[in-house]
C-alpha cells in the first residue's frame, strides 16, 4: 500500500513526502465511544478510514474549528461499510470528529502515510 498510499498523495496534493513511512492500525471503538474534535496529527500526511463493521454507525464528521457545535458539523461522510475516506491533513483546516452511535460498536481500518516521525 505504501506506493499506492504515495502516488494518491502527489495526485491530491501535488507535492512529494519528505518521507514514506505508513502507519496501520485497526481500530475497534466500544457503541459509546466518541473522539472529540480535533485537527489532524501534522506527521499524518494522508489519513485513509475504510468502515468495517456491517452494523450501523456514525461516519466521520468535518468541522470549520475546534469550537464549533457537534450537531451542526460542515460535512458527513456517511456510514456504509468498506466505504473509504481519504483526506490530506492540512494545519487548523482538517477538523473532524468520530464515534459509535450509542448502539453498535465501530470498527475501521486506518492506514496513513506519514512524514517518518
């Protein structure tokens, strides 16, 4: 995935990691965990969420701040499993939030490429 991971980030951004390092974790979050809002780690360059879990569950929420109110996020991606998220951290611009839905627990694969650090 790491030259894959790689030529999706020139393709989006169009500028070349310092760096092609990937990070991959398998997240499994209890039906009432919630990750506030936050902005994307800086050594994340591209953050890839594919949803697994087949039961329903919130998707990801994008926000215009930190500040801003839960109920009235900016954008939704949607649950639907194995749909993937990709997006490309940028610095106070990529705010977003997760969690379950309060009934079923949430389960997503995360790769990311990062700068190395």
């Amino acid at each position: 995935y790491k030259d894959k991971l790689f030529k999706l980030y020139k393709n989006l951004t169009g500028k070349v990691p310092k760096y092609r390092e990937v990070l991959m974790e398998l997240m499994i979050c209890n039906h009432e965990f919630l990750y506030k809002i936050h902005d994307e780690s800086p050594y994340k360059v591209l953050s890839t969420v594919t949803y697994l879990s087949k039961d329903d569950n919130h998707g990801t929420t994008m926000y215009r701040s930190e500040e801003d109110d839960y109920s009235n996020p900016a954008k939704t991606v949607d649950w639907q499993q194995n749909r993937c998220f990709v997006f490309a951290g940028q610095k106070n611009k990529t705010w977003h939030a997760f969690g379950s839905n309060g009934k079923n627990t949430r389960i997503t694969l995360n790769i990311f490429l990062t700068d190395g650090t």
